[in-house]
C-alpha cells in the first residue's frame, strides 16, 4: 500500500473554512460548495478524473476504513458550519443546493456511524467494477497523459487493497456476507482476471493511441507489463482473500437484515438509493399495487393482440417466439445502433436543450455478460475527450427484441447518457452538482424510466410487441420493489423471487435468476427506478392539470433536466415552482 503521506488530503482542504466575515448567505454557500469539491476530488480521486480535474495523488480511491472515519469526521464540523448559513436568505436554486449539501456531509456521517464501510458492495458493484469503468471511460491524447495513466493503474492493487482492509474489519466484528452473493463474486472477479491482457479494460486506453506508433507503442508495451504483473495478480489476490476469509463463514441466509445491525443497514442503503425515509413494508405495498397496475394494462393489451383474458397466453407466445432473440451479439450490438439513430432523429421535437457530446454502442465482453445487466451507460467525461458508451449484452436471449425500444430510451439518448451530458452543462450548479449526479439514483432512473414512457409521444411502440416491451420493462422496475423487500425484509428464498418475477414477466429464466442475484448482492439499489419513475410520472400529470390546453412537454422536459440530480423531495420542490409560475392563472397575472 502506499504511504500515509500520500493517502491525506493536506489540511486547508479537510478542514472547515473559519468565518471570513461574509454577510451575503448566498456567498458563503457558493464559497462552501467549492471547498466541498475540492474536498471530494481529493477524497474521490477517480470521480475528480473523470469531471476533468487532476487529483493531487496518483490513488484511484481513498477507501480504507481510517479514509471513511476521517470523511465522517470531517463531514460533522462542515455540517456545523453549513448550518450557520440562513436558509431564509436564499434563492429556490441555492435553497437546494444547501440541502443536498446537507444530506451528502449527512449520509458519510452515517456511512460509518452504521458501519456500512465495513460491508462494502462487492458483487456488481464492488472495487473492480468501478475501477474497470473508469479505465473504459479514459482517452489519453499526449504521451505524458500515457505516463500518468500506467501510473494510476498500477495502484488499483491500492483500491482492492482498501477493499480488502474494510472487509477483514467488518469480518472481525462479525458482519457476514451470503455465501451466495461471495461465490457469485469470486466468479465475477476472476471471470474479469481471465480477460486476455491485449483485451483487458485497462490497456484499452493505450490501444487506443498505439496506433500512432513511436513511443506509444512502446507505451502500450509498458501498459500491458503493468497490467500483467500488477492488475492481473491484484484481482486474483482479492478474489483468493475472498474464499480463504469470507467464504468459509459466509452466511446460508440471504436477508441483509439477517446480519449485525441488518435493519438499520437496510433502511441506510433504501435512503442512499431512494432519497427517501420509505420503510420496506411501505416500498413492499407500493411495489404490489404497481404490479397490480401494470397488470390491468397488459391484460388489455393481450385483448387487443387475440389474446383476451389469457394474459399468460400472451406472454407465453412472446417468450417461446424465436424471431424476437437476434443471431449474434454482433447483430444486436448493429439493432440497437439503428434504433438509436431513430431515436436521435425525434429528439429535437421533445427536448430544446441538447447536450454538445454524442454517444455510441458496444458489447459487453462476453467473459462478465452473463452477470452483467442486459445494458447500461457508461456517460462521456466531463471534458468530453470521449463520447458516452450504451453497453449492449453480447448474449442475445438477454435482450430480446420486444425490449430494445425501451432499453434504449433508457440508457442512451434521452435517458441516462444524454441527462448526463446535459447535467454537465449547467455551469449555472456548483461542481459538485454537475459532476456528483451517481449519488442521486432514484432521480437518475427515474427519468430514464420517465424517457422509456416517452417513447408512446414518439411514436415508437408501433406494435403490440413492443408495446408489451415498454409495459415488461416497468413491471420488471415495478416488481424489484416486492422483491427486494420481499428477500431482505421478509425472508424471501431465492427461488421464492425468480418464482414471482416469472409470474409477471416474459424474460427468460436465466436473465431474471441473475436479476434475483443482483438484488441479494446490492440491497436497496434496484428501489430508486420505479420510486424515482412514479415521482416523475406524478409531476408530469400535475403539470398537465395545472397547465391544461396549454401544457407544453418540450419545455417540461427541459425544466425536468434543467434541475440537475437531486434528491427527489428537492426534485418535487424545484418542478413544483416551475409549474405554478406557468398556470395560465399566474401568467396572466
């Protein structure tokens, strides 16, 4: 590991600034805003590279337990100060910023107060995966950018390192693990490890540049030696840490709550992910009435498509219908370029705010698809030195064609990689809104669900396939809120929730047991798309009620991505003021 010097932010940037003698409440907030930045690309310094800024050390993370104690420290004296500044004095836009600034300092107090630091996410969501994207992220266009990569690289030995100090401490004071979620992760990693050197994410980068021959071909060599000796080794070091220290006294039970402080761990990780105070029994009930809701709506369908009163009929036919599962991953990777080209065509008419980067698809490696999700977004960098990514699943039956409309509304324009690059525009938000949109995923998916509905105003569910698609899609959203609250607030079994989930949906089996998988390995985390989608879809009708004949959706759009991430109360607020200032009633006045 590398040395405490190095690992320290220095301490103008920890400490709390003292009172400087500014009146103006607006002021002090722009002025704490920047010091908390600064403080979080000091302390994040993977999520400093990618909005632009070059951390001072040459570490990707800052994540071993004596990191997370001193952000909490820190976090309570910047609480004490941020709540010397009158809230009574600022503007709507600033009143949200001290609020999320509130619940962020708020939530790294909790983090450790509730040991969290010590279980940290490690399937899907763990060191590897995080430090894979950023590799998959990164465009050198220099050879010192080159130099300064191979640098940062060789320390993801650093990052799992941390990864490990944290999990051999909460292993002392006794927090278990699933045995199942540590399997599917000792796969996950050396499925990773096993990727050849010349493919591995983190070489990607230099290949990128190789090209140019000279040194950065011998750049590439070099990449490729740290990768091999260092990297490599690092992954199976901690996938063997893994099965020698955690395996052997992993828990049968698969309940979060099962473990040491497991309720009050479970309702961290639902206010982490939801931003808000729901208990697991109300997310439970909200999740059967969507199911229910969604339902009625397929029924119907299934009626209109000859399939009256015979919903699973339908789904049925859907599900055993060969044409809807492409040839290769080669040809669903080309579907989904087509689409979005179609799609990127009726942007125009929905949005007047158009992000300056652009987007492209590729295919998730085959070595890691079959844990994978069958898409997600890897946005573009904050300087735009590269465009964002749709990752598509190389394995076809994952993503069959009735789901390609929605999946790609979802991830690529106007979901989460176009709301991600606009984000990044609005310079009018202080840094740490524009570049820390991760922490706020209920909002995230929540329009990306919102653009998947967007979808019927474009026109694109021109059958009664895909219709059923976009309504599939949803129910699968909804139905992760009875899931997920069923495995770890109610005692649910494995095969209890692939059971439910194929009641409701036409996925192949395969799919929904590594979606089950998902939900056991990140508690809480798949409850802010459908909670995030019904808030969005409840300010869209308001606005429409409100605004009657003269209701204008493009403007509403751009208000929607005009806010930024946030917490979805700071959402419901922010959205409410735009839609009272535009009653006929209050234009007219």
């Amino acid at each position: 590991m590398s040395d405490i010097a190095s690992r320290e932010p220095t301490a103008e940037i920890v400490k709390p600034a003292a009172d400087n003698g500014v009146t103006s409440a607006g002021s002090d907030l722009d002025q704490f805003a920047e010091r908390y930045w600064d403080f979080r690309c000091e302390e994040f310094p993977m999520d400093a590279l990618i909005a632009g800024v070059i951390p001072r050390s040459e570490l990707l993370t800052r994540d071993a337990p004596a990191d997370h104690e001193r952000r909490a420290a820190w976090a309570a004296q910047a609480l004490a100060e941020l709540d010397r500044i009158p809230s009574d004095a600022l503007s709507l836009n600033e009143t949200a910023t001290l609020q999320l600034l509130r619940g962020e300092l708020a939530a790294m107090i909790d983090l450790v107060a509730h040991h969290v630091h010590l279980r940290p996410g490690i399937y899907l969501l763990g060191p590897e995966s995080q430090l894979s994207d950023w590799a998959s992220m990164t465009t050198l266009a220099t050879a010192d950018e080159a130099r300064r990569y191979i640098t940062r690289v060789a320390r993801v030995k650093d990052s799992l390192e941390d990864a490990r100090l944290c999990l051999e401490e909460g292993y002392k004071q006794g927090f278990r693990y699933p045995r199942h979620v540590i399997e599917r992760t000792i796969d996950f990693v050396r499925n990773q490890a096993s990727v050849p050197v010349a493919d591995n994410p983190f070489v990607g980068p230099l290949k990128g540049i190789a090209a140019r021959g000279g040194v950065f071909g011998t750049l590439l060599e070099e990449g490729e030696a740290v990768v091999s000796n260092i990297v490599v080794p690092a992954f199976a070091a901690y996938s063997q840490f893994m099965e020698d220290r955690l395996l052997p006294t992993a828990r049968d039970t698969l309940a979060c709550i099962d473990d040491i402080e497991g309720e009050q761990h479970y309702r961290f990780l639902i206010r982490r992910y939801t931003t808000t105070d729901m208990s697991p029994d109300e997310i439970h009930e909200i999740g059967l009435a969507e199911v229910a809701r969604l339902s009625r709506e397929m029924e119907l369908l299934a009626a209109e498509a000859g399939f009256e009163g015979d919903l699973d009929g339908f789904r049925h036919r859907i599900r055993t219908d060969n044409t809807q599962i492409l040839e290769s991953g080669e040809a669903l990777r080309e579907a989904i370029e087509i689409l979005s080209k179609r799609i990127d065509a009726r942007i125009p008419e929905f949005f007047g705010r158009i992000p300056r980067v652009t987007y492209g698809v590729k295919s998730i490696p085959e070595g890691i698809a079959a844990a994978a999700p069958p898409a997600y977004a890897q946005p573009s960098p904050a300087d735009n030195s590269s465009a964002g990514i749709h990752w598509v699943t190389s394995i076809p039956s994952k993503l069959p064609r009735y789901m390609h409309v929605p999946m790609a509304l979802h991830e690529g324009w106007p979901g989460h990689l176009m709301h991600l690059a606009l984000i990044q525009e609005l310079t009018d938000l202080p840094a740490f809104r524009r570049h820390g949109a991760m922490n706020y995923s209920a909002c995230l998916e929540g329009w990306a669900l919102y653009c998947e509905a967007l979808g019927e105003d474009m026109g694109l569910y021109d059958s009664p396939d895909k219709r059923y698609g976009r309504l599939e899609v949803e129910m699968w959203r909804a139905a992760r809120l009875v899931v997920d609250t069923g495995l770890h607030g109610k005692g649910w079994s494995r095969a209890q929730a692939i059971d439910y989930f194929g009641k409701y949906v036409a996925m192949p089996i395969d799919f929904i047991g590594s979606e089950v998988d998902r939900y056991i390995g990140v508690p809480g985390q798949a409850l802010g798309y459908q909670i995030g989608n019904l808030k969005f879809r409840e300010l869209r009708a308001r606005a429409e009620r409100e605004h009657g004949d003269g209701f204008d959706l493009r403007a509403f759009n751009d208000a929607l991505s005009s806010v930024g991430a946030v917490s979805l109360t700071v959402l419901d607020t922010a959205i409410g003021a735009w839609i009272e200032a535009r009653r006929p009633d209050a234009v007219a006045g």
